[in-house]
DNA sequence: GATGAATGAGAATTCATTCAT
DNA sequence: AATGAATGAATTCTCATTCAT
C-alpha cells in the first residue's frame, strides 16, 4: 500500500484530507476502550487511545451516545440488511429468523457492554438504544411475520420484546465462562414454537 | 436464652436491641432507596433516608455488595426455601419450575435495578452475585433434574446458565412498558420442553 | 481565653467544635482570595488558600453566590444598621446621608471587584445582589424621605437607583490610582441638592 | 477612479477590496455578538456570525482588545469630535458639556457591556481603556475647562475622574429596567456646580 | 490569506471513603 | 458505636489559541 509517504511515515497525515481518517482512528479507538472499559469509559481515556485532545471527540460526537452510535453504526446496519436478504435465500423464515437473530447475538456478545446500553433503565444512550431499535425492529418483525404466515411459531409475538429479550439475554455474554448467552437465545427461539399451553 | 440478669445486663440486651434495630431501619431505607435510585444510589442518600450518617453505614456494611446482600438476603432465602417446597406439593416437576422461576422474576423485577447489578460483567457485587447463585442454582438444579427425569424436558440444561439468562430478561423489565419480562421468560421455559434438535 | 489546649495549639483543634471556627477560616480565605482575585475566583484557589479540600467548600457553600453572600454578609448588616444610628444622632439629615453614603463606598472599594458583581448584567450572584439590595436600599429610601422632607434634596430620588448608582461609581476604584470614587460619589450627592434645572 | 489596468492590478485592487469588505463584515459580527453577548463573547460566535474561521480573526486582531477597539473606533473618534464641534455652537461651556456627556452616555449604554470592560480592575482590554482615554480626556478636559474659566463649575474637576465616573455609572445600563445611568449622570453633572463645601 | 481541526489547560462538580470527636 | 465534616480523585465540558493545509 503504497500512499506515496514513506520517509514521514504516518505521523504527518494531512489534516483536512484526513478528517475522514481521522474519525476513522476516533471510533477504532473508542471501540477499543468500550471492549475494554465498557462504553461508559471515560472521553480521557478514548482520546488517549486515539492520540488526539479531549476536545477532538468532543468536536466530532458532542455527546456519549453520538460516538457510540457511530462506533456501531455500520453493524448495526449490516445486520438490519441481512434480515430481507436471508429470507429471499428460500429458507424456511423460522431458519431465516434462526439465522438473523444469530447474527444479532454475534454482534452483542462481542462488543463488551453494548447490551448493557441497550436496557431501557438507562436514561443516557437513549439515543443509542433508538437508533438500534428503529433500525433492527422492523427487521425481526418481518421475519416474525413470515414464520408466523406459515405457521411455524405461535402467533402475536412481539418484534420489540424479542430484541429486548435477546438484548438481554447478551448482557455480560462476554465476561462469564460459564453463561453462554446462544444457549438462552437458543431456549428463547425453541420457545416461539410451542402452542402457548 | 436467659435475660434475667442485672442492671448491666439488661443495658446489654437493650443495647443489643437496639442495634438490632438500627440495622433494620438502614436496611429498610436501602431497600427503599434501592427501589427509587437504584442499588448504585449515593451512600448519603441513604444514610439520609435512615436518618444515620454515613460512618454507620460503611461501619455495618463495609463495601456496597455487604448491603445489597443484606438487603435482599430475607427474600432469596425465602426463594431458595420454595423451591423444594413446590416440588412436595404435587405438581408436576415442570410445573414446579415454572411456579418457582415466577417467584424469582417476580422478585427481580420488582427491584429496580436489582438483576442489573447480577450480570457478571460488574467487578463490583461479585459477593452479591455469588451469594444469589449460592442459594438458588441448586434449587434450580434440583427441580431441573426432577424434570428431566420426569421427561418434562430435554436435558442437559445447566442451572447457573438457566438463573442467569432468566434474570438477565428481567433487566429493566421494571422500566420498560413495552417490555414485559414474564413474556420473555415463559417463553424460555417453554423452550426447555422441545427435544434439541 | 484558656481554652484548656496550650500543648497542641490550634492545630488540632476539634472538629466538630470548629465547625464555625472552620468556617470562618473559610471565609477569611474566600475574602482574601476574593480581594486579590475578583469574587470569580476558582474554588480550587479558594480552598487551597483555605487549606481544606474543595468539597468543603461546596459543602458550606453550595453556591458561589452563597459563599461571596457569607463573605459580606457581617459587613453588609453594619452598614445597613448605621442609617437609623446615623438619623438618631440629630445631624441633619443630608449630613446623615452623606456619611451612610461614606460608609457604603468604604466598603465596597476595600472589596475588590465587589461592586463590578452588583452590576445587573451579571446572571449569577442576582441572589448576591438581591441580599444587598434588600438590606440597603431600604435604608437609603428612609435616609432619602428625611432629607427631602426637610427639603435639604430634591425629591422623587429613588433609591435603589442610587444605590446603583453609587455602587457603579465604586467600581474598579482600588486598582486605579487616578480615579477616585469618593470624588465621583461627592458630586452625585452634591447632585442631590441643586434644584432640576 | 482608473481601474484600466492589467490583469493583475485589477486582481490587486479587488484583493485589496476584498480584504477591506471582509474586515467591515467582520466588525459589524462582532459589534452584533457583542450586543448579544457582550464582549466577552467566544471566539468562535464572532468567527461563525461573520463566516469565517476563528484563525482570520486572530489574524486581524490579535488580542480581544484589538477586536473591541477597531469594533468601536469610528464611534470613539466621532464622539470625540463632537466636542469641540459643540463648544463651537455657541451654547453655554456647561451645555455644551452635558450634552456631550449625553453623546458619550448614549454610545455606552447601547452597547451592551462595554462600559463594565472600561472598568480599570480589569487587566485585559487595557488597550482598549487607553484608546478610550486618549481620545476622549482631552476632549472633556477641554470642555471643563471651558466651563470652570466662566464660572458655571467648581474648578479642580479631573477630567480623567469624570470621565471613569460617567463609564461607570453607565455599567449595566442596559439591562436593569430599574436604572437609568441618565438619571445618574444628571446628578453628577449637577452637582459639578456647586461650592464644594 | 483563510480555514477550521486539533489541542489541552482550566474550571466545576460529585461522591466514595476516612477519621477525629 | 455513631456522626458527619473533610478530603480529593475522577470526570465532564468549554474555549482560547495554534498551525498544517
């Protein structure tokens, strides 16, 4: 990779042509600290991290659940595509929904913390928590929907509580060797089957 | 038990009384501050509600988990007893289970904050953590075999895994109207019926 | 004055007992660090100077507005007592004025930038102002309605405005050799006579 | 006008202009901001309300005094124009006085927090105080002199004096419905006339 | 010359914890 | 044994100022 700068090497990237960069550096820091730290380490501590003052993150992500949101932004995304793209596999939409929320789990459970965030007893990062559920809510209730229609789990199930559930489920995921947060989601699933006896 | 003794001895139990008591005022306004802040509330918070200063606090229970233990132990004990008492009443063994985990949501969520501070990735309440699971895993473990040995659902399920994925569900279940934890949990539970496949 | 503690002097003086002795201390500080800094000071200057930590501060004073109010209160009481004294001792009562005037001004240029903070367009200390202003002006009205009853003044002076009005004239006057706000204040008061031609 | 030069000189001339535009643009945010916010407002509100970068303001004046002095030159000079303009009408030395007192009052009052920087506690804006000073003493010097020689005034007044007197009384002016700095300045120029007893 | 991103010192404020009385 | 005053570390956030482009 040949960026035409090999005496100075990257310490005198440009300024302007690299705000771009720069955030780049920003959020794989912070995304650093929050495996480490948990998202709510503190903006020192980040900025340390990244090489950059206090205020650079503050210039960038005025508040906490703003840099959050960007450091997760782009999975979040990638995981919401997925759901319609796994359904047109020609799956059976229980597999599908299987697969989606594997997905979901994947992403929390490696990220220190997030699902923590995510609980609804959490005054800050109520943005973060909305821009996950606008995004991904919709998603898992299509898949609902499909497995319902064709008759696979019982019916009336609700997308946001299921998230929130499988939110939940995630907490603390990473950190305890013996809690294997797929198995739970795993009963949770199973669990959509059954008649509601 | 023989308190008939003299002057001093009567100061003596009296004294005793009323350290007795005193403890049961400052449990009391945890408890109750617990519930309106949270189990992180400011130590003076509660030394207010009790109406003691904050020494006497630190003096009874040196760390926090020393009184979030104390606070809530009467009730877990009170959970831990039901269990076996469930499965002499009749019931099936599943059904022995569900009426259990009931309680144990029914006390979770109740306490605001209360499984927040169970999910392992917290260094601080690790006693907390452990006298829970300490008193209740067993239980659960027991009804647990006594289901699957009953063929009521499939085996293999460890209990520890199975308390800690029931109160994770309950986090923020308190705060949340659009999230009932009860959902969430029966659905889990009844994922334990189907046959792993 | 024996307070019975020759041996250990002042240095291990009871807390609780000093309580208010401790608090004068910090007020003594607050002054001197006021004089040489402005009432805007940084706590942390203020605590340093007090040699106590800055949540002392806070605690006796939540506010700065409290603490630069605990700071002149003493003072601002004398003053405000002094106007009656002054009527009773049968000087006129333009005579009487003046030297109330006199002791106003007294106060404030000994108090660097004191008076700058009485000034309106300042959000913070209005409770600083609204003690001073309660306090005297008050007693300016009645020293104002006896002059201008004996005719010594014009009347329809109002004397909140001329509290203002002299506090203004104070400012900055103990940091500039050429300006002397006694001058200015004489010739207000001068003012006060001549008939509004 | 001969603007029918090269290439070049017409690319001087409107860099020329442009660099005059861009300073009047300039000046006329700061004196909007400054009436806003008062003359302390943040760097960047001044760059943002002109367009431009924080960095051209401190290219064109290096120091806040700088800015707030070229903010208010054209006034200072008129105001101090006007007095000689006055004592030329034929009106009374002492009228023409307090009428230029009035000019000088009007400038202070209507810009909001300019007379608390004249303040001489203050060690920034030291430059801009002298600035005021230089051009404006001499102007009342002169006027005072004018009166006193026709006898309409106590002599001995400092020119200096009254002028910090009249900045001072116009301190927060603008913000205090209560006070009238006019009515102040009315007394003091009133009580100029009479015997110093 | 203009730009505005970056810096980082500085100030406020909270609260767990200690310890003299 | 109880008290609560004192401490000061920790954290957030702001803004003047610099400097690479």
């Amino acid at each position: 990779m040949n960026d035409g700068n090999e005496a100075t090497g990257q310490a005198v990237v440009s300024r302007r042509k690299d705000a771009r960069r720069n955030q780049e550096t920003l959020l794989n820091a912070a995304a650093t600290v929050f495996v480490a730290s948990g998202v709510n380490a503190p903006v020192r501590d980040i900025a340390a991290k990244a090489g950059v003052g206090v205020g650079t993150i503050y210039r960038h992500f005025p508040t906490r659940a703003d840099l959050v949101i960007a450091v997760y932004r782009h999975q979040v995304d990638a995981c919401a595509e997925a759901g319609p793209a796994l359904l047109a596999t020609g799956l059976s939409p229980h597999a599908a929904l299987g697969q989606w929320i594997d997905l979901f789990v994947d992403f929390l459970v490696t990220k220190h913390g997030l699902a923590a965030v995510l609980r609804s007893d959490n005054s800050d990062f109520e943005a973060l928590r909305a821009y996950f559920l606008d995004r991904l809510v919709p998603v898992c209730a299509e898949l609902l929907e499909a497995a319902a229609v064709a008759g696979e789990i019982r019916p009336g199930i609700d997308a946001y509580e299921l998230m929130r559930g499988v939110g939940n489920l995630c907490i603390g995921a990473d950190s305890d060797p013996r809690y294997d947060a797929r198995h739970m989601v795993e009963l949770l699933i199973a669990g959509l089957r059954g008649p509601h006896r």
